[in-house]
C-alpha cells in the first residue's frame, strides 16, 4: 500500500525552506516468512535524527508518568544485581532514565539526536550521542561492563538495521540481562485503523511473532510481553538469552491471538488498506464541507502522526487554519509537505476555532481533561481513530 509522496515527519520547517523540501514514497509491505511489517523506501536516519529532533518526550505528563512506573518495575523486577547497569537506546530527553539516575543507578542513555541528549543531560543523565549498533555495544561493555537491562521505549521500530540491533545487544546484555522494548502494536493499529502510525522513524509496526522471528536467530529469546495502553495500544517486550530464564505462557497467547487476528494474511492488509482510503475520504469530506460552511477548523498536536494524515489526505492550511502544539522545537514553524502553521497553545486558548482535529489523539483524556473549557465554549473535535467522527 502507498500513502504516496511523504516529508520527514518531524521536519517542521521555515518558509525558506519549503523549496527544499526531502520526499519519498511512503509505501508499506508485510512478510510471510518473517511476519514483518515495514515501510518499503527508507529515508536516511541522519535525515530524521540530528540536532534539531522536533519531538522531546517530556511534552505529555501521561507518557512521563508512565515511564516512570516502566523504570520502577524494571528496577524491582531485573536489577537485583550489585551495582547493576541499565543502558537506554534512544534515551530522547531522558523522562525515563531520570527514574534510574535519580537512585543513583549506574545508566548511560545512547540517542543520536544532540539537541534531546542534551535536555537529557541537564537532568543529571549521562549519554553517549550516537546511533546504537555492535561497534558501541563493544565500546559501552569494555568501558561500563555488561548491562543488566537494556532498554527502550518507542525506539527500535525505528532502527532499520534490526540485524544490527540484535547484534549490539546480544553482544553487551550480562548473561542474566534483559532486553525490554515497547512501542506501538501491529495488532492495535490494525484493530484500531490507525494508519497514522506509519511514517519514516517507525520502519516498522512490530508484534509478538515478528519480533520473535527477528532476535531469535541472534540466540535472543522472547521471554515476556505486555500489552500496553500508550499511543494508541502499545506491547512491551521482554527478551533475554535463550535458555537463561522462563518464557512465560503470554508469549504462546500473542502470538495465538495474532493467528486469529490474521496478523499473517494477505486479506487482512488489503481490508486495512480499503479502511485507511475510508478514513481519508470522510476526514476530507468533513473538513471541507466544515469551511465551505464558513467553520474555522484547527489542529490539536502537531505529532509525527499528522505528517501521515495531512499529506495522505492532501489537507493544508486552507483547511486547517493553524495546529496548536506545546513544544517550543515546532512553534512558529510549519508543518512538514502540508505547510500549516504551528502556533503556541495560547492561540489555541486564547481563540478557540470552532472545530479542533485531535491529531494527538493518544493523549486523548490528557488533553480532554484540561480542554474543558473548549468543550464548555462550544467547541468540538474532530476525531478519526477508529473512525470518523465530530464529537
Ligand atoms: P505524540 C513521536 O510521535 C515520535 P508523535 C516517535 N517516533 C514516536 O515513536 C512517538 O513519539 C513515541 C503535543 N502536545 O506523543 C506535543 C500538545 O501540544 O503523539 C507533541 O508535539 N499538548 C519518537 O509525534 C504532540 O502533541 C498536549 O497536551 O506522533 C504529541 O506527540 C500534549 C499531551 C501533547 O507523538
């Protein structure tokens, strides 16, 4: 499937800039034999992840609480070691490694993009900004020793060389060490329609069986996994070395329950597809029978996720009149190949539109919960996962 021409989803730029703009064919593929589900052409990663990364985890409360229960459970469960050592891979602005440096827990967070390293150094976190691959993994065990927990959060979907990855961390996981990673599910995104998920950083939409395919040739073993309820239905999982700890029975009932799901049929993609050509065509129709009735429509989130439905459903700023976001990275830019300006939540607040597309609709009851009073003004958002729908 392709959702055609497509910019770097975080690449929020300038007017000057807009001649210059980076494209490429967001299409889609999944594999039989290995139950992978990818983007086929794969832009750069130095194109995406640099000094100037627009999306800093620390701008949902929701998120920062949660990786605050994932660090303390990590900790509890997996660090009974003395001195024990956690390595974060895509450690962003270190809303998770905070929780661990904070007790004073030997930790090191590898992220490529200086800008949130540096966030996350001012938090007292200590960082190696680089790419993670076997030749760091190499570095970081002969200088700290072997980890006894990897981890990470919304990170290895987006690391096209999974190959690689897998030999990192089997090369700098202790014997008894374990490989925690959760970020958005294939399961979810189907049962939920959210094509919004698919976009450059995520090359791919993980599950159960595909990630049990991808480590096991590199003796890693699927031990544990968790399904969970950030950005829209999420699954943790657990790896560790083959034989080295139990595999619990969720792992069997995942990946029972994708077999039944259909996660491994070609029909089950194809009614995706017809659903995702659904969605695009009632949000335009919506929208543009909203302003050819004189309503001011604006965004709420200017997500990566956006980026997908903005230029998939060709929607721009004669469309929507501005996307109000909280990070300061993104202000007064505007949005990647769609060109609508990104402004600061005062104008959201301060001149509420009459309809507002939630773009950030995994942090719904977040921002519900302090939006009340746009709701009590008479405003309504426009909803599209899982379908369609003005409320
Ligand atoms: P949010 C990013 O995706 C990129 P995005 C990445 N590839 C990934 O995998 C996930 O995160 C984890 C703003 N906001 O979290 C802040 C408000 O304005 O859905 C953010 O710009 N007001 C690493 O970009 C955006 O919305 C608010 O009240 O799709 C949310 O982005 C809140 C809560 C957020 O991730």
């Amino acid at each position: 499937m392709s959702f055609g021409r497509m910019p770097i989803a975080n690449a929020f730029l300038t007017p000057c800039q807009f001649n210059d703009e980076y494209f490429y064919d967001l299409a889609t593929a999944f594999c039989p034999a290995c139950e992978t589900f990818q983007i086929i052409d794969q832009p750069q990663a130095e194109q995406m992840f640099h000094e100037a990364y627009a999306f800093f985890t620390r701008t949902s409360r929701a998120m920062v609480d949660h990786f605050g229960v994932y660090a303390d459970w990590v900790q509890q469960k997996f660090m009974g070691a003395d001195d024990p050592f956690v390595v974060e891979i895509g450690c962003n602005d270190g809303a998770m490694l905070e929780n661990f440096a904070k007790r004073g827990i030997r930790h090191l967070g590898i992220e490529p993009s200086a800008n949130v390293a540096a966030e996350a150094a001012r938090h007292g976190i200590r960082t190696d900004v680089t790419f993670f691959n076997l030749e760091v993994a190499r570095r970081v065990r002969a200088q700290d020793g072997p980890a006894n927990a990897i981890i990470a959060a919304n990170v290895i979907c987006h690391i096209p060389d999974i190959n690689e990855v897998a030999r990192g961390v089997a090369h700098l996981l202790a014997t008894d060490g374990v490989f925690i990673f959760e970020e958005p599910y294939l399961g979810s995104m189907i049962e939920k329609g959210s094509y919004d998920q698919i976009y450059d950083e995520h090359v791919f939409i993980f599950s159960a069986g595909s990630v049990q395919n991808a480590f096991r040739p590199h003796g890693l073993e699927l031990i544990d996994v968790m399904p969970q309820p950030t950005h829209g239905g999420s699954m943790r999982y657990v790896l560790a070395r083959k034989g080295a700890r139990r595999v619990a029975p969720a792992v069997q009932q995942a990946i029972a329950s994708e077999a039944e799901q259909g996660l491994g049929r070609a029909d089950t993609y194809e009614s995706f597809r017809s659903r995702c050509e659904r969605s695009r065509d009632e949000l335009v129709k919506l929208i543009k029978g909203l302003r050819a009735d004189g309503r001011r429509v604006a965004g709420y989130g200017a997500t990566s996720k956006s980026t997908t439905v903005l230029n998939y459903c060709h929607l721009g700023p004669q469309d929507i009149e501005f996307i109000s976001d909280t990070t300061p990275a993104k202000q007064n830019k505007f949005t990647p190949g769609t060109h609508i300006p990104v402004m600061a939540y005062e104008k959201f607040f301060g001149n509420y539109p009459d309809y507002a597309v939630l773009f950030a609709w995994n942090h719904e009851a977040e921002i519900l919960a302090k939006e009340k009073g746009y709701a009590a003004a008479g405003g309504k958002w426009i909803k599209f996962v899982p379908e369609v729908k003005v409320a």
